[in-house]
C-alpha cells in the first residue's frame, strides 16, 4: 500500500477549473505504480512493468485548490500480471474517483534483451 497527498493545481484543471480526467488517470498511474515499488525486488517486478489497462471511474469534481489523498493497494502480483487498486478522498474522507490498474512484468524479458 501507499498513500500519497496532493493539492489539485490550476494547470490540473479542466475549463470548469476542476481536475482534469487526463490528469486524474495520469496521477493514478504514477501513484498506483509506485506501489508496486514496495512490493519489487530482484527478478520481481523490478522495473515496475508496462500498463495493460487504467479503468476511472469518475464520482465528483476535484475544484482547484482541493487537497487529495490517493491511497494505492496492490490487489494481486504475480509473475507476469498485477492489478492495482486507486482511490481518491477530500480531506473530509469523500471519494473523488477511483481506479483499477493492470500491470504487465516485463523483468524477464528486459533481462534477456539482445542490444
């Protein structure tokens, strides 16, 4: 698990002044990845893998200024596929968006490059 805070800048933000869905789904992947670090070691997902899915789910705006919580949880890990779960909370505990993170290990393939 890892947990990471942020207060929503105007260059996030859409022409409502809102956070922006690209921007939410570029947080979460940056976020849901690096909880992956925690779990990484050698031979395992050591280079944090590619993405194979990033499903949002959108559930309020996020007004400039909002600071956020994003909490990240590595559902599943295996050797070639992780899933991991995005979610976040206004600081009064009200969930903004939430996320599901599909993952692909390319360790093993990066160890055996050719170049």
């Amino acid at each position: 698990t890892a947990v990471f805070e942020l207060t929503i800048k105007p260059a996030y933000t859409n022409g409502l002044n809102n956070l922006h869905g690209g921007c939410a789904a570029l947080i979460y992947d940056i976020c849901t990845s690096a909880a992956l670090m925690v779990i990484a070691r050698e031979g395992f997902w050591e280079f944090v893998g590619v993405s194979r899915n990033l499903n949002v789910t959108y559930i309020r705006p996020v007004p400039c200024g909002t600071k956020v919580t994003i909490l990240s949880e590595v559902v599943h890990a295996g050797q070639r596929l992780a899933t991991i779960r995005g979610v976040m909370k206004t600081e009064d505990g009200k969930v903004v968006s939430t996320a599901e993170h599909t993952k692909v290990n390319l360790t093993n393939v990066l160890g055996k490059s050719q170049l």
